[in-house]
C-alpha cells in the first residue's frame, strides 16, 4: 500500500467521522498530496506525528504480521473483560496517610465494573478531613465512571459538566453523585504525563469547577474522543469522532493539556499535596 493511499483512507474516515470545530480540514491538508514510499511502521509513526499537531489523540498502529480486514462501518470498542477488570480492582484504591484520604484512579473501566470498587474506596474514605484524587496514571476510559468520581467531589446534585460532539448529535454530561464526603470537603487531584484522555478530562473539569488546586505536570492534551478503524491489512488506527466543550469554559484541553495549579515532578506531586493540607486547619 502506498503512503497517498493511505492518506486517503484516513482523510476518508475522517469526513465520516469528525465534526468540524475547525480542525478536521487542517488534518486532511495535513496529510495530503502524492507520496510513493510503501507504507511501514516508519511511515506509520511519521503520519501519526504530524496528525497530531491537530488531534493530539490520532493513532497509527504497524501489524507487522498483517491479515486485517479493512473496516467499511465504525465498530466501537470491544467491551472489556470483566475478570481482568475485577484483577485490578478497576485501578481504584483508598488509602490515608494521617486523616487525608486519597483515591487513586488509574483508569476508567466502565461503570458497571467499576462501581463496586469506587464504591467501597469511597466508603473507606468517609469521614476523611480533606482528599487527594490521584489521577497520575489514569490513561482513561469511560465517562460515565469519570462523572460518578466528579459526582462524589462535587457534591449531592447532578451538575452539567460537558457536553461531548458528534457529527450527528451532542452527548450532555453531567455529574453522578455518590455519597461519603461532607459538602466543601478540601480536595486536590494529582495529574502528570501519565493523565490522559478521559483521565484528562476528569482533572479539566475538576478544576474548571473550582474543586481545589491541580497538583503536579502538564497533561500531554489528548481532549478528542476516538473509534478505532482498521485502515489496511497492516495498519490500525484510532480516530477521533467527537470533540469536548467544558460547561465552565466553554473550551477544553486539546494541544495545550490541562494546567496544574502547583507545578512540581508528578512524583513529588502527593507530597506537595500532604503538606498542603498540613498547612490547613
């Protein structure tokens, strides 16, 4: 297969599926014109690159030992395995250190297999004087479980959130209250390289709603929601197909990432968070 041909195949999926916010004609220019060179993981990586200077979450993938079937519809996501959700809890877990609870959130399984995890995390966390939502290395996942964590931060009633675009529709996102923290509870959330995604949109919308300071690095700023498509008989790829608009701001994270408040290593991040609250009444 030809790199053009390739292109092709991208920029063809990419008018089905990406809504227009100014950006999806800038990302077929982007990867226009004749190019001759045989496609390969080289070719692959490069393409990704550059797409990505307008949709930081485009993803290109080489199988070398090839044997796909290009799709002709968009599939979604496979559902998750259960047994190896419940292997890892989900990615969530309570911890303390003095009377400072702290969630971490490594990932968003989908609510259904998440929920008894969060829930018992929250429960051990009752009664915490302040919070600490480790989002490090949440790589994300599903929104809903994304909003039943903002829904326990952010208090007993539903708040709107974002609302997520798509060609044909707008998907209207609010927060999904779960009890175990008294009202204005002090809270932060640790974020770094490791936050991405949805991961990325649970800390945006965290400090867009004032919840507390956003403690450690720059997000890498991935805001698009994507498919997957198989391109070619050697290439994957993950699209986007909807972007995010913040309730508070009216924008989201894409390309610039989400900003801490207090920058620091995100391995120095909770540290920086404890003394914080150690500084509080």
């Amino acid at each position: 297969m030809r790199t053009d041909a390739l292109c092709a195949a991208i920029a063809g999926w990419l008018e089905r599926l990406m809504p227009e916010d100014g950006r999806r004609a800038a990302l077929i220019a982007e990867l226009s014109g004749e190019d001759a060179r045989p496609v390969d993981a080289a070719v692959c990586a490069e393409l990704q690159a550059r797409a990505r200077r307008h949709s930081r979450h485009l993803d290109l993938g080489w199988v070398p030992e090839g044997g796909l079937t290009p799709d002709t519809e968009s599939r979604g996501w496979p559902d998750p395995d259960p047994a190896e959700v419940a292997a890892r809890r989900a990615g969530i877990a309570a911890a303390y250190a003095g009377d400072v609870g702290i969630l971490t959130v490594a990932g968003l399984s989908p609510l259904p297999l998440a929920a008894p995890f969060l829930d018992a995390a929250l429960a051990e966390l009752q009664g915490a004087r302040a919070v600490v939502l480790d989002l490090r290395d949440n790589g994300g996942g599903d929104l809903d479980t994304a909003m039943a964590v903002l829904g326990w931060l952010l208090g007993p009633e539903p708040v709107h959130v974002s609302d997520v675009v798509y060609r044909d529709r707008t998907r209207r996102l609010h927060s999904v209250p779960r009890p175990g923290l008294a009202p204005g509870s002090p809270a932060a959330a640790l974020i770094g390289s490791g936050t991405y995604s949805s991961g990325e949109a649970l800390a945006y919308h965290f400090q867009a709603h004032g919840r507390g300071p956003l403690i450690g690095e720059r997000t890498p700023g991935a805001a698009d929601h994507i498919t997957p498509i198989v391109l070619a008989a050697h290439v994957r790829a993950n699209l986007p197909n909807a972007y995010v608009l913040d309730a508070v701001t009216g924008g989201n994270w894409e390309q610039t990432g989400v900003q801490p408040d207090v920058a620091c290593d995100a391995s120095d991040a909770l540290r920086r968070a404890l003394d914080l609250y150690a500084q509080s009444p």
